[in-house]
C-alpha cells in the first residue's frame, strides 16, 4: 500500500514537470503562423511534433527559433515531424509553419509542443521501505512512461495515415465523378453528331433523287 502511495507520488509530481499544448491549426494559402512557448530554465527538454492532415501534397515549411532570434531548426515541404532537443537558453520560443508555397490548398496540421524540466522526483523516504523498493519503483514508472509515449506516437502516426488516406480517396472519388461527368457530356455530344451526319446523308440523298 506505501509503494502505491509513493507510486501516485512520484506520478503527480512528474506530470507537473511537463507543460504541453496540442493543436490543429488550419493554414490558408500564402499564410505564415507561429506558436509560442516560454522556457524558465537552461536545459529543459523541448518536444516537437507536427503531421500535416490534410491539403495539397502534405508538406509544409516549418522552423524553430530561439531566444535572440536564432534559428535553431528549420526545413521545407516536410510532411511531418518529431523532434526533441534541450533548451540552450532560457526565454521564449516560437514555433512557425510556413504555407505560403501554396497559391489556392489550404493545409491542415496537427502539431504538438511539450517543455518537459530534467528535474527528477525525490521519493520521501518511509519507514519500513528499502532503497532497492524504491529504485525499482522508479524504474516500472520511467518503463510505464516510455511505453505510453510510445502508444502516443503510434497513435498519431496511425491517425496521420487515416486522414491521408481518407483524404486520397475523397481526391479519387472527385477525380472519378469529373471523369464520369466529362464521358457522359462526350456520348451526348457523340450521339448528337452521328443523328446530324446520318440526317445529313438523308437530305443530300433526297436531293439527288429529285
């Protein structure tokens, strides 16, 4: 019962280290947009992640800068992205995707930011439990943590693959209607010519006879 208590502890106390802001932001043509965050300690972990959803061929241009204006990542017609490096100064970040490649598709992006502090939890020590309970403890939560995070990004990645895939097959199935739309107008068109070219051997043939 001590270890579960410690357990949810520890969990509390973790989770309040982490800071992060899940979005989908659509983007018009010709747009550029930029997302903030602000890091309090040198060193603290950065996490970056973006997938484009929907729109023109899937990719985007996106960059990373930071304090000072210095660009810390940046790169073009990228269609997703997962990226994790320390902070090397403390102050504001900003987080921008660039569409303006674009003259007419709208693109829709799923983007997540995460500050996470490289402070770890201190178990207070309790009667009764070992050192060795202890790190063992610390460890299931740190393998439990890293399993999750790993369900996370499989689910986005699946995610990801179903709205493109959806998105392939609403492309197809608009491209199919126009092709169908198109062949019937040509068969109309078609029969309206034979009736006018077999009307016109009649009446030249007509003529003849008179």
């Amino acid at each position: 019962m001590r270890l579960l208590l410690l357990a949810y502890g520890l969990l509390a106390y973790t989770t309040s280290l982490i800071s992060a802001t899940a979005l989908t932001y659509k983007l018009t043509p010709n747009e550029k947009a930029c997302f903030f965050t602000f890091v309090d300690e040198k060193g603290a972990k950065l996490a970056f992640y973006f997938a484009v959803q929907s729109g023109g061929s899937f990719d985007i241009d996106y960059s990373v800068v930071g304090p000072n204006e210095k660009v810390i990542m940046e790169n073009q017609k990228e269609r997703q992205g997962d990226f994790v490096f320390s902070a090397t100064d403390a102050g504001e970040y900003r987080f921008c995707f660039n569409n303006e490649m674009s003259t007419f598709a709208e693109k829709m992006v799923d983007f997540e930011i995460t500050v996470e502090n490289e402070l770890r939890a201190q178990l207070p020590s309790k009667q009764g439990t070992s050192p060795e309970q202890t790190s063992v403890l610390e460890e299931s939560i740190a393998k439990v943590s890293g399993q999750l995070s790993t369900i996370n990004r499989n689910q986005k990645y699946f995610r990801t693959r179903e709205n493109r895939n959806f998105s392939t097959v609403r492309s197809t199935e608009r491209r199919i209607f126009n092709f169908s739309v198109v062949e019937s107008g040509m068969m109309v068109c078609m029969a309206g010519l034979q009736v006018f070219i077999v009307r016109f051997f009649f009446q030249g043939a007509r003529k003849g006879y008179v």
